[in-house]
C-alpha cells in the first residue's frame, strides 16, 4: 500500500515505508503564542515494523525520532505513529 511512497523508515534490523508529517503548533492560546510544538507522525501499514514499542527509536531520512505512541486508525490497515526528535 506505501511501498515506494514517503520515506524508508528503520527499527533495528526491520524497515518498512512510511508517510511522514511535521506540523508546527502554537502551544499556548492566543494569536501572539510564539511558543511552538513540533507534531511528528509517521503513517505505516499496520504490522510491518517488528518491534514497535513506546520509547523505540527510529530513523527516518538519516534523523532519529523516539516513539511516544502507537494506535491503528480507522480499519486498522494503517497505523500512526507519534513521535519526537531524539
């Protein structure tokens, strides 16, 4: 379903493709929050990543992000991963 798309993503040995999305987010409310998130989500088919676990590193595209949380969306074909930069 994503081979070829996106990014080549690693775990240890295993490695599989996945979409990656990186989105700025004001923290506090307000138009003049200068404080900012950095929101990092990788999108994989569920199940192609052995060893997927809270606080796994991977490396996507020679950077390395640590795993926050795991969930499979919708018909659980798919899974997001939350991440963070290492």
């Amino acid at each position: 379903m994503l081979r070829g798309s996106g990014h080549l993503i690693a775990l240890g040995g295993a490695s599989t493709w996945a979409l990656l999305d990186q989105t700025g987010a004001g923290v506090l409310p307000g138009a003049g929050s200068k404080v900012g998130a950095l929101r990092i989500v990788l999108t994989i088919e569920t199940g192609t990543l052995a060893g997927l676990a809270q606080g796994a590193i991977l490396t996507v595209a020679s950077y390395q992000y640590r795993v926050r949380e795991s969930r499979a969306i919708e018909d659980g074909l798919l899974t997001r991963i939350f991440c963070e930069r290492t």
